[in-house]
C-alpha cells in the first residue's frame, strides 16, 4: 500500500489518482491524516476560489414524491409524511425572507413530481428574476425531460443540482427501486447540454455502498465536471425501510470533500444540512476541509423539507436566526460570509 500522506500530495498534484488508490486513502483515513488534507483542501480554496463561504437558501416546493427510494422520507409510500404544495406567494414569501437577510443564491426543490407543471415553475423562476435581478435560482427537481430542463434554463434558471446517490448500477437499484443510474446520468448530460451549471453529488455511507463504489463516485464526479458538488451522509430515516441501518459516518463525508476540493479544485462544494443532523457543527467543519457553499433551509415549520427527509424529531429554527449564525460562524472561521 502507498504512503497515505504520498497519495494526498498526488491526489493535490495532479487531480485525481487511480481507483484502487481512491480507495486506499479512504480506508487509511485517521486523525493525522485528516488534519493533513483538510489544510491541503483549505489551501485550493483559498488559491481557486479567495476568502468568500456563500450561503444557499434552500426552498422546497413540495415533498410530493412518484418515486419510492428506501432511504428517504418523502418516498411515496411513507404514509406518516405530512404532505405540502407551496403556492407561488409562498414561494415569493420565502424568498423575500431570504433576500431580506442578505441571501442572493436560491435553490428550489422538490420531490419527483409532475404535480407542477412547467409553465408554473418557469413563472416562478422568471417573477423571481423580475422582483430581484440578482438573485441566482438553482433548481433540484429531480428528473425530467430534455425539454422541461431548457424550458426552466430560459426562464432565467442558472444551476441544476442532481445527485447520483450511487454510481454503481446494482447498488442504485438497492437504493432507488424505482429509477436506474444510467437515467441519472442520462439527465446529467441533458443539465450539461442545455447550458444548466451542473451539480451533482452521492450518498456516503448508505447501505449497499462500498469503498470500492466510493472510489467510483469520486471518478464519475471527476468525469461529469460539475460546477458544483453536494454529498451527504446517510441519515436512517424512521419511517424508511432502512431505518434500522447505521448512519453514514460524518468525518468520513468531511474526508471525502476534501478529496473532492481537491479533484475538481474549482467547484463549488457544499455543506449541507444533513452533516448538521449527525455531526454538531458539522456544515463548519466541513467549510475547513473545504466546503465554499453553506445550504439553509428557508422552509417555514410546516412545510420543511429538512424535517421530511431526516425526521420529524429534528427541531425547527427560524431561518434569520441560521442565517445568522451561520454567517457569524463563517466570519469567525476567517472568511467573508456572501
Ligand atoms: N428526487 C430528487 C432528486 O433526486 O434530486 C429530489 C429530492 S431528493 C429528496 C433530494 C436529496 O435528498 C437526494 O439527492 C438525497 O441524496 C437526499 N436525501 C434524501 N433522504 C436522505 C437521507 N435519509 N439521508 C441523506 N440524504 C437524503
């Protein structure tokens, strides 16, 4: 086996290494080395992208979901999932609550659900692009048609955020019975055709992964060259049937961003929500091992996504007083909060 430490200062060097040795540095992870790539990934973001941690307003437009993945909660068949449709004022609402607190980049998403239409979700993408010019909309709807994707790119939609979950086939299949990887990857290409900037991301540690299927996820975001990047630990959700499982580990998801600063120096990566779930201040950690994008969810308490997706036990906040913290602990890290 190579050097854990030589294999760091490859990945650093030259963006990516070969399979088996992605593997490798996953399972030789330990403190040291750790802290090791964290200041190897702190150094890429400081070079490629300067001193500026932006916060992501999240909205979701619904948890209505056609689709039955075993690990999330708002699968279709989670009976016990309390169910919501925004209205476009609500949207507008959330929006404005967000705009209000000095947010300027927005992602709606929503379950997979054909319960709205297209020519709804371009009207409420280009009203936002009137009321606030410089806002940037991202979308995470879920898998559509050539189409719809560049019906919403021209409403005035910027970004697309689709994760893979899992980029081997039979181990998608275990997750989302419904759907395939090759269709994943199918829209993939179509948010890249259409001119969308692309993001993408994977589950890390969900049942029927592996370190091998690790290092293939790494390779596969290295292939589609995304603008930006979302991974998240497995949360057991309650009313899933993997709730018995164990939950993704989050030091291993920090380890893994900071690979990822250091494959695609120049994305954007996210610190999601979910790190929080499992890690206390886990979206902080993850901005030092990397991490230039702070999601915060504007849902109002009865229509959260956050809530749906881990579990009803997880406590609501108002989102100014996230913001707020979220922009003092960024301040406090050293960077300027956007
Ligand atoms: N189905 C659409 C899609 O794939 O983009 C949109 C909705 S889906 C709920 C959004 C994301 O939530 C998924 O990509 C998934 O990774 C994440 N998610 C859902 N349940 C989760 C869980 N139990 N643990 C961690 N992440 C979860």
């Amino acid at each position: 086996m190579a050097n854990p430490i030589a294999l760091v200062t490859k990945l650093a060097k030259e963006g990516i290494l070969d399979s088996e040795s992605l593997k490798e540095l996953i399972e030789a992870r330990n403190e040291g080395l750790e802290s090791f790539i964290s200041v190897k990934a702190r150094k890429v973001l400081s070079e490629k992208l300067g001193n500026k941690i932006t916060i992501k307003g999240r909205i979701s437009l619904t948890n209505r979901c056609k689709s039955d993945c075993f690990f999330c909660g708002i699968r279709k068949s989670n009976m016990n999932c309390d169910r919501y449709m925004l209205t476009k004022e609500q949207v507008e609402e959330r929006v404005k609550l967000g705009y209000d607190n000095g947010i300027r980049r927005f992602e709606l998403s929503s379950g997979e659900t054909d319960d709205i239409a297209d020519a709804d979700i371009c009207n409420i993408i280009s009203s936002l692009k009137e009321s606030y010019p410089d806002i940037t909309i991202e979308l995470s709807l879920g898998e559509k048609k050539y189409s719809s994707y560049l019906s919403y790119f021209r409403a005035g939609a910027k970004g697309y955020n689709l994760r893979f979950e899992n980029s081997d086939a039979e181990g998608y299949s275990r997750l989302c019975p419904m759907g395939s990887i090759d269709n994943r990857r199918i829209c993939i290409a179509y948010l890249k055709q259409v001119g969308f900037d692309m993001g993408t991301g994977f589950l890390v540690g969900a049942p029927f992964g592996s370190n091998d299927i690790n290092a293939g996820n790494l390779l596969y975001v290295k292939e589609t060259e995304p603008s930006c990047i979302d991974i998240a630990p497995f949360v057991p959700h309650p009313d899933t049937p993997l709730a018995k499982f164990k939950p993704g580990k989050a030091d291993k998801t920090l380890f893994m961003i900071a690979m990822l600063r250091l494959i695609c120096p120049t994305a954007d990566i996210v610190a999601n929500e979910a790190l929080d779930v499992l890690l206390e201040k886990g979206r902080k950690k993850a901005v030092t091992y990397g991490a230039n994008v702070v999601t915060v969810s504007l849902d109002s308490e009865n229509a959260c996504e956050v809530r749906s997706l881990y579990g009803k036990e997880i406590p609501y906040e108002e989102p100014e007083k996230t913001i707020a913290s979220v922009r003092n602990k960024i301040v406090k890290l050293g960077f300027e909060a956007v």
